[in-house]
C-alpha cells in the first residue's frame, strides 16, 4: 500500500518551459543498484503468492468455493489474484522507470518496504490462516479477510455507497457553509464581532457530541448524520477562510481599488484567491474530522454505510469482515484525500515552490 | 518637441495648498505635507525626489485617491479628487502584483475590475507586447524577475488608459541594468501613449535622464523646495555637460536643503 497518496501530495510546481529538476548527482540510483532494487520489490509479492499457494494448511478452516461470473474462487486464489495484480504492477512501473533517473530514484526507494510487505503478508498468512496461531476469531489471515467480497459484495458495495452519499452531502454542504459564513465573519468586523466567539467555541466540540440532539432533531437517520458531518465541516473550514480573509494584505486592495475595482472584485477577486490557501488547509482538516465523523454516527445508528457494516459484522464476530471494511475505508478515505489534495495543487499552482502545508 | 505643446495646456493635475499630518506611535506630530503647491502639465514627465520620508509617497497617495489631505485642494481636470479611479493609475514600490494571477491576467485585471474586459480582449495582448512579455504572458509573478514584475505592474496600470500614471519608485529594487532598461521603456511608452508621468524617484541621475519637470522635496516638514525645468533633447547623454552640471545643482540644492548629512545616491 505504499502507493497510498498522502494527505495532501506535496509536489513541487514547475514553472511553465522550465526543466524538471533532477536529485543531486550523488543522490542518484545507478543502474546496477535499479536491478536489485527491481528483484527485492517483485521478491517480496512472489514470496506471498508462493506461502499462499505451497505452505500446508494445517489449521482446521473451512475453505469455501464461491462462483464469480462462472469462475469458481476461493479467497486464497483472490488473495493471490490481488498479490499477483500488483506484482505485475510494480514489474511494469519499474521496468517503465527504468530510462527516467527522477522516476528510477522514486522506484527504488520504495523498494524495501515493498519486500517487507510482501514478507509480513507471508507471514501473517502462516500465523493467521496456514497454522491458525494469531487469536481466532480476531485476527483472520489476510486472505480471509477478502472473503466477504466473494461472499456479499452486493451488500458491501450498497454500505460504500450509503458512506459516499453521506459524507458527499454532508462534506459538501459543510464546505459551502464554511467558505460562505467564513467570508462573511472574515469580510464584516460586525458579524466577525458576534460570531467568531461563538464559532471558536463550538468548534471545539467534537462532532459526535450533538448526536442525541441530532437523532431527535431531524427527521431522518441519514440527515441527522449530515448535520454532523456539516457541522464538523463548517467549523473548521469558517475559521480559517476567515483568518485568510483577514490576512489580506491591505496594499492589495490598493492595488485593486486604482485600477478601478469596486467591493464585490476586491471580496470575489482579491480576498478570496487570497484566502485560497487557509481554506484548503481548512478543508483539509475538515476532512479528517469528517471520516472519523462519519463512520461513528454509522456506528450509532444508520440503516447503512461502512460503519453500520462493521458494527453487523461485530454482533456476529465475523471479524474478517470488519477488516474487510477497515480496508474499504483506508482505500475510500485516501482517494477523497487525493483528490481534494489534487484539487488544491491545481488552485494553488500559483504558489511559490512546492505547496505549502 | 513635446515640451512646448504640454507648456500650452496647463495644469492637467492641481494640487493646492495641501497639508497632511500624521501622529506616530508616541503622539508625535510628524507634518508629512506641508502646503503643498504643484501644477503638472498635461503630457508631462515629472519626477519628485527627495530623501526618505520627505512625503513623496504621501503627496503620490493622495493623488491616487488613497488618502485624504487634511487641508487643500487635489483636481484632475478640474474636478476634486475624492477617491482611487482607475484614470489615475498607479504603479507601488513594490509592484503589487496579485500573486494568484498569471502575467496576462494581472495585466488585464484593470478591465475586469472595471467590467469592459470583452470589449478589450485585444489590449491585453498589446500591452504584454509593449512591455515586451510576451514569452511570460502564462507565468505566476513569481516566476518572473523584479524588473518583469515592474513592467508588469506599469503595463497593468496603463492598460486602463489613464490621465496621469503615478509611479512610486518603480526600479528601486532593481540593479542598474535592468533599471537603464526599464528606464528607456519608461520613455518609450511615454512617448507612445502621452500620459502625463509622476515618477518619485531617489535617484537623481534617474530624474535627469527621465524628466521635463524635477520636483525637489525636503523632510520635515515635507515640503516643495525648488522645480528644475530639464531642457535637454531625447536620447540624453548621461555623461553630458549639461547633465552633469544639472546633476550637481539638484545634489547641492538636496544636501543644503536638509541639515543632515547627505544621503546616499546610486549612480
Ligand atoms: N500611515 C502613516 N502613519 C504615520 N506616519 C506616516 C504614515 N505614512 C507616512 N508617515 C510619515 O510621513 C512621513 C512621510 O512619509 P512618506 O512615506 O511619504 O515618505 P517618502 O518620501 O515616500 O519616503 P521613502 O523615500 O522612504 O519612501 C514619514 O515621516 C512617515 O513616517
Ligand atoms: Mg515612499
């Protein structure tokens, strides 16, 4: 999973025409040690597939056939699909960075912990399901773990889209109010007067804290979960697009104001992009707030989503489930993250270097 | 020559008695313009020089609309001066730029601002032409050099067709040869486009080179002291007799005129 994009991808801008920079000489991977490093990543898959397909299975574990559009799959063969797809993967990506030195350094430096997660998914595949060592029925090797995608991936994919349409909402609503009241408190001392107390502290509090409140207030399970996702959202975000309103600096509008703008240009046109920064820091955080958010409220009470998912799955122990949902999330929740990430490099390409955090 | 037609049409930008007074951090008053008098020409190249904190930002502030004087009178063709207006454009120490926008879209932020950027489309490519920009028209300002984010800022301001185009030490942070360059485009563009120029400046090899009027001010408080009419032809010979002997008027009027010690001047 190394390929996991980070919170915010931070990367730096290339002036339009200019080269792209390469790593200083002596920080550059020669060919030879391409090679090793090429063999390690592949080494370390092969090792899981070859665990998985030759070490006995001792441990009593019931091995069920499923058939997938006429295919007969058991989990082990999808495991093993799974490891083998990013095998062939990282074979063609390297082979791909083989003639690019910028994109051969970040291949091989990746490579280790390539090796290792592909030795610890052996391993863990021995303890876990091979010799069933680890304590059952908590923690399922990890072919287990893809199971319930053979045995309800209908259902699974119905709890993935309960969670994106919730936290779409919700994120979404959430953004609009913050960057809108966040002008407002930022552009006007009046209303920065009497709300921005009032937003300071409540923005403290944990979302989930209003659940009660919530539950009893909106109608329905899924809007009460929205508010909740809103109101994490609007805090963090109102905040700081106020502060980026605020930390205009004044020669700007000068600027703006002598070549004949009036308010709306110097609010739309100058504070604004100018706050662009704090309100991508603001989403961000808002986002993190948001999952963890999210997936509570499911757990307390929704007909549907992720959550509600792992907390079916607890009442039946069928823990491998819940790893499988865990996986889910990470997987789900990186991508959001990568794309808001995108979103803001492509806004604030204009930005100095590399894009600040 | 340009000099006598300006002569003719008199007193384009009134300035009349204006006094201008801030207090500093200790309840100090600190007479920043002291009844201030000044015509300038339409079509003019006027420079202002004189030491630090002598006013000149000041006086250039409230020309622009910026501030407010607290007595005295500012009129562009005859009607008070109350607030900014793009005719009268304005170019910052430090340029200003807006850092979100490329080179092209700081250059035709003026249009948009004043809503006729459809009808203008075609200016913007003028201008990024006359300030010779047109390898960075997609570039952020911070991807370009100081000396092309002055130009940029001077083409910005032009691009709204200003009576006067006030300029705040526009190559102050500029080595001599970007500056020499700048300085010839500044002539250029005047002639091209006859706006009246008002160019602060430190420099008085700067003022010479550039200028029909020379303004010279003093400190404390910020006053007018004395007006040089430069009569010399364009291109001028900065090694010239003439320049050189004007140049040493304008450096003694400067160090006599404050009782300090004389500040320092780039050549
Ligand atoms: N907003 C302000 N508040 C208080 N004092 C001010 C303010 N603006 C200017 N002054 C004072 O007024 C005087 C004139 O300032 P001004 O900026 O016009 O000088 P300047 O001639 O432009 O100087 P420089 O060449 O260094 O730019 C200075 O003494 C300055 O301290
Ligand atoms: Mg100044």
């Amino acid at each position: 999973m190394d390929d996991l994009p980070d919170i915010l991808p931070a990367r730096p801008l290339f002036p339009a025409g200019q080269k792209k920079q390469l790593p200083p000489e002596e920080r550059r991977i020669p060919m030879k040690q391409w090679g090793v490093h090429f063999t390690l990543t592949l080494l370390g898959f092969a090792v899981a597939i070859a665990v998985n397909r030759w070490v006995k299975q001792t441990a009593n574990v019931v091995i069920k056939t499923y058939t997938v559009a006429g295919f007969p799959l058991t989990f082990n063969t999808l495991y093993r699909l799974i490891i083998g797809g990013l095998l062939l993967f990282y074979a063609v990506s390297g082979l791909f960075s083989y003639s690019d030195p910028e994109r051969r350094n970040k291949f091989t430096s990746r490579a280790p912990f390539r090796l290792v997660m592909g030795l610890v998914l052996a391993v863990w595949d021995i303890l876990g399901t091979k010799l069933l060592l680890l304590p059952q029925p908590f923690f399922p090797g990890p072919a287990k773990i893809l199971e319930p995608f053979l045995m309800e991936a209908n259902f699974i994919w119905e709890n993935i889209l309960y969670s994106l349409r919730l936290f779409a909402a919700g994120f979404t609503l959430g953004v609009i109010l913050g960057i809108g009241t966040g002008i407002l408190i930022g552009w006007f001392p009046k209303v920065y007067y009497w709300f921005y107390p009032l937003l300071k502290m409540t923005g403290v509090i944990p979302a989930v804290a209003w659940m009660p409140f919530a539950l009893t207030l909106f109608p329905t399970p899924f809007s009460a979960a929205v508010f909740l996702i809103v109101i994490c959202g609007w805090f963090s975000i109102a905040s700081l697009t106020a502060q980026g309103i605020q930390s205009t600096p004044k020669a700007l509008f000068e600027v703006a104001r002598t070549l004949g703008a009036k308010t709306p240009y110097l609010v739309f046109r100058v504070a604004i992009p100018q706050a662009m920064p704090e309100i991508f820091t603001g989403i961000a955080n808002a986002n993190g707030f948001a999952f963890t958010t999210l997936v509570m409220a499911e757990m307390m009470g929704q007909p549907g989503g992720l959550g509600y998912y792992i907390n079916l799955s607890k009442v039946w122990s069928a823990y491998y489930k819940v790893f499988a949902a865990i996986l889910v999330m990470a997987i789900l929740f990186s991508l959001i993250m990568k794309i808001i990430g995108l979103v803001r490099a492509r806004v604030l390409r204009w930005q100095k270097g590399w894009v600040k955090e | 020559m340009n000099k006598e037609s300006s002569a003719s049409s008199d007193g384009i930008l009134k300035i009349e008695e204006v006094n201008r007074t801030y207090y500093d951090d200790d309840g100090h008053r600190v007479e920043a313009l002291q009844k201030i008098n000044l015509s300038v020409r339409r079509g003019e190249f006027l420079s202002i020089i004189g030491s630090s904190g002598c006013g000149k930002t000041t006086l250039l502030r409230l020309i622009a609309g910026l501030d407010q004087p607290e007595s005295g009178r500012l009129t562009l063709n005859g009607k008070p001066i109350t607030g900014p207006d793009p005719q009268r454009g304005y170019v910052f120490q430090q340029g200003g730029l807006f850092p979100w926008l490329t080179v092209e879209k700081n250059i035709a932020a003026g249009l948009k601002a004043r809503g006729v950027y459809r009808q203008n489309k075609d200016l913007v490519a003028y201008f990024i032409q006359l300030v010779g920009l047109q390898d960075f028209a997609k570039s952020y300002p911070h991807q370009i050099s100081g000396g092309m984010a002055q130009r940029v800022a001077i083409a910005r301001a032009l691009i709204n067709n200003p009576d006067v185009l006030l300029l705040d030490e526009p190559m102050g942070a500029l080595d001599s040869f970007t500056r020499a360059d700048l300085q010839d485009k500044l002539l250029e563009l005047h002639r091209e486009n006859k706006t009246t120029m008002l160019l602060v400046t430190h420099d008085v090899d700067e003022a010479i080179y550039l200028s029909d009027r020379i303004v010279i001010m003093t400190p404390r408080p910020g006053r007018i002291s004395e007006i040089l009419e430069v009569n010399l032809p364009h291109p001028r010979h900065r090694g010239g007799t003439e320049f050189l002997h004007l140049r040493r008027r304008i450096l003694e009027k400067l160090h006599l005129a404050s009782a300090m010690p004389p500040p320092e001047y780039t050549i």
